[in-house]
C-alpha cells in the first residue's frame, strides 16, 4: 500500500487560514490502512483545526467526508456539495489529492499528508518502505528483497563498506539490504546470483511523466 | 617510479592520502603535500570525505601533480551521475592523472549537507566498469570516444568487514570490473588480515594494507564505535590510554604495524588524518 504521513497541525492551519468553509476529504484505502487519511482522521483533524480556529477567535465550518478511493474518478463523483467550500484538504496519497484537484479545477486543493512511499505495515502503527516503482523490476536476481528501495544508497552489487553488524551505514536501526540479500540467496543456494555483476540501471525507466498505455499493448 | 610501475615490479609501495580542504586556503595542504613529497610512491586525494563538501579532487589532484607528486584520484558516485563522472574522468585524463580509486562514496546524510539529493547513479563496481569502457574507447552508452584513456584503477575493501562474506564477494566482483589494485579500510586484527591474504592473493591483485594513525584512546573508541568495519583492538587502546605521549605512540604502533606487514601484502596506504606531516615519522618508525 501507499504510506503517507498526517502534516502537522500547524501547516495545515497555514495553509487554510484564508478560508471559512473548508470540505476535509478522507481516502478509504491506502491512508485509511495506515492510520493517515481515513473517516477517523479526518474527524481528528477537522476537529483539531477547528479548535484552533475557535482559539484565535475565527470560526470555520469544515465539512467532512471520505470516499472509497481518491484516485479513481467515480468514487470522487460521490462527494456532495463541494461547491458550497472554498477549499477542499484532502487526506489521500498524493495521486488521490490529484484526483480531487482534477475534477475540481476551480477549487483549490491542499495537502493534508505527506506521501511517503509504497511499503508494508510491520506492526501497529509501524511502516517500512518496499518498493520504489522503479519501473524496472529486479527482485529476481536479488532474493525477493529490493536494494533499490532498501539500500540507502539503491546499490546493485553488494554491501558498501559501511555495513555494519548487518546494519546500515545511515542508523544501526536500519538493516542491510545487501546482507539480507546475501543471507537470502544463500539459504536458496543460490550464491552464484550474487557474484553476477548486475549492470548500471536504466534509470530513463524510473523518470519523471511516467504513463502506462495498454492500448498500446499489442506494441 | 610510478605507481603502477612501482607496484608491477614487486616494490613494497607506500601511499598516503590528502584532504582537500573547505576553502580556497590551500596552504597547509600544500605544506603537508611537500612533507610526503619522496617519502611516498603516491598520493590519494579524497573526494568530499565523508559526505563534507570540500575542493574538489579533481582540482586538488592537479595540484599535486604541478607539485611533482603522483596522484590517486578517488572518486565517489554519491555527487555525479554518469555523465559527470564519465565527463570528469575524461578531464583528468587530459591533466595527466593515471591513478583512480573508484568508491561508492559515504552517504549524504553522514555529511555536511544532509539534505543533498544522494546520486548513487552508479555505484564501485559500475564505475569500475566504466573506467574499463574508456580505457578501451568507449563511453558507458557505447559511443566511441576521440581518444581514449589510459587509467590504472583501484578499489577498497574492508577485510575487517562484519559480515566479511558478502564483503569478500563484492571484492571479487570488483576485480572483475577491473580493479587492478586495492587499498584497505584499516587493519589492526592481524591475524583477520592474513586470513583475508590467503584467500585474496591467488587473483594477483597488488592490495596495499591500510594504516590509520591512532593518536589516542579516546580516537581508537570513537573509531570502534562509530566507523564500520575498523575494530581497534582493546590492547592497543591500553598502550594509547598508558602512554603520556599519545601521538608519539600512535606512531609507534603505526610503524609497528607496517613491519608486520612488510611481507604479507604489495603495500601500505597510511591514513594520517590531518596529521600527514607524521607520515615520515611513520616511516622511520617502520625502518623504511
């Protein structure tokens, strides 16, 4: 799933301090999951917000509402009466805030999370990035754990000389991926895989303005 | 005698390295370069060590050969992209730099800019690669290069490095992407050295041992507990913290360390840290 963040209070206060009727819109997928931008979070936040607005003596009407997915058109079709706000906060991923900011190109639409990445949920509460939609897969060649996304420095080729005990040269609370690798491939036997030189990536694959176009799929 | 030649021919070669500083003030680094001048068979200049932004090696490698010393141009793919390395090679080709040390490079957030865009492009082995491709005449896209070079490159390994398997496999594949030597992260286990010495010498590869200069306890801890793959031993810790003069011991253990040495490996790379003006009492200490 996409992992995100809740921006502080404070920023979000910022940045909707000119407005007086705010529409607060949660995601009910990834940032539900992670605890970030579903129903609950949403009430959170508004009810924090408006807190903060009732303090400095300026109240604000905020309406809330969370839709199954932000990045899918038709789930944004069912948001009601947006056009009675001035602003929209969404509390989806970055594509979702996108989403909403398409399909109301009048409105302005503000980030209520910071998009962090697309990973795992270890434990409660506790999230680890995975992957870094490189557009160039290479979990074959490396056990099932990609070095792209769990190497500080995305090497292709092995431990840099700052591993540590199995740990990270960037915080010895964070592992080595090219340890893990090596353990990994050495369990499957398979060692021969980690003395093959894996070349320089393309990292034209891993740009900016990336499209998809199944129509072009018979290319 | 070059470097290359000096090592082809089975010399016991010594090598320190300089640190370009912060600033355009380049005259204690001239001053220390001048102090090593024949004392070493050549020089490493570091390239922004430790993620600290500095003179650029590039520069500072010219320098040192208008001073009359070989250089050994280390070059990290933590700020430079393909191109950039690859333009950057072409230059020191054309200043006359033989000697290139390729690294991966310590990551940003260890440095002085912690919130750099870290490059990683390549990393050592590719770069090894390249360096390869030039030397024969091509870029890393396939293009044929109008004029190529002629770079005599090396890499590091840490035999002291914890897991030391996955270690030992990088240092393989990095003699496969052309490594033709090797400068070690510092040896003070010995025995770890030789053993890593056995398995090593049958590629033929000249590995010069690297020497940190400890100038005392406090430095020695600090090192175990903060520098992967260096473990000061605790004895050498007591004869620092014992001694009244820790510098002078420091040196000693230095130029004890390069005798035992002497006929375990093609060299010594002494890493002085802003104290290469010892070097020379390094040397003598060692009775070279």
């Amino acid at each position: 799933m996409i992992v995100a963040e809740p921006k502080k209070l404070e920023e979000i206060k910022q940045m909707t301090d000119k407005f007086d009727r705010i529409l607060m819109v949660g995601c009910g997928t990834c940032t539900t999951v992670c605890l970030t931008g579903g129903e609950r979070e949403v009430n959170l936040m508004a009810t924090a917000l408006r807190l903060a607005r009732k303090v400095e003596g300026r109240d604000v009407e905020i309406g809330e509402q969370t839709i199954l997915r932000q990045c899918d058109f038709e789930y944004i079709d069912e948001l009601k009466d947006v056009h009675n706000y001035q602003a929209i906060v969404s509390l989806a991923c970055g594509a979702g805030i996108q989403g909403i900011a398409r399909k109301f190109p009048e409105m302005p639409v503000l980030p209520g999370v910071n998009t962090k990445f697309i990973g795992f949920n270890e434990e409660f509460g506790y999230y680890t990035e995975q992957c870094k939609a490189c557009g160039d897969c290479i979990l074959h060649l490396t056990g099932g754990i990609c070095p792209i996304a769990r190497c500080a420095k995305g090497l292709l080729n092995g431990p840099c000389g700052g591993t540590n005990n199995g740990k990270c040269e960037i915080g010895s609370d964070k592992d080595c991926a090219w340890t893990l690798i090596y353990n990994q491939l050495e369990r499957q036997g398979n060692l021969k895989q980690f003395k093959e030189i894996i070349a320089a990536k393309d990292f034209a694959k891993a740009g900016n303005i990336r499209s998809m176009d199944l129509r072009k799929a018979g290319d | 005698m070059g470097f290359k030649e000096a090592l082809a021919k089975g010399e016991f070669v010594i090598t320190a390295e300089v640190g370009p500083p912060k600033g355009t003030d380049i005259s204690e680094m001239v001053h220390h370069v001048e102090a090593l001048k024949g004392k070493v068979t050549a020089l490493n200049v570091t390239d922004n060590q430790s993620a600290v932004m500095r003179i650029s090696t590039l520069a500072v490698s010219k320098i040192l050969l208008d001073l009359g010393v070989e250089p050994i141009y280390q070059m990290t793919c933590r700020d430079r992209n393909r191109l950039g390395l690859q333009s950057d090679l072409l230059g020191a080709a054309v200043l006359g730099i033989k000697n290139v040390l390729a690294l991966t490079g310590d990551h940003t957030t260890l440095g002085d800019h912690k919130s750099a865009k870290p490059v990683f492009d390549l990393e050592s082995v590719q770069l090894l690669q390249v360096i390869q491709g030039l030397n024969e005449g091509h870029d890393m896209a396939g293009n044929e290069l109008k004029g190529k070079t002629d770079f005599f490159a090396g890499a590091i390994v840490t035999p002291e490095a914890n897991p030391f398997e996955p270690q030992f496999a990088k240092f393989e594949k990095k003699i496969e992407a052309g490594a033709k030597f090797f400068q070690t992260q510092a040896v003070y286990d010995i025995k770890k050295f030789h053993a890593f010495m056995d398995r090593a010498s049958k590629y033929n590869v000249p590995i010069l041992a690297g020497i940190l200069l400890l100038k005392s306890a406090g430095m020695a801890r600090f090192l175990n507990k903060f520098v992967a793959g260096i473990s000061v031993p605790d004895e050498l810790i007591q004869e620092l913290a014992n001694s009244e003069k820790p510098l002078a011991k420091g040196i000693e253990i230095a130029g004890r360390q390069i005798r035992e040495l002497r006929n375990v490996c093609a060299g010594v790379h002494i890493m002085a840290i802003g104290a290469e003006d010892k070097v020379p009492d390094i040397l003598a200490a060692a009775g070279i």
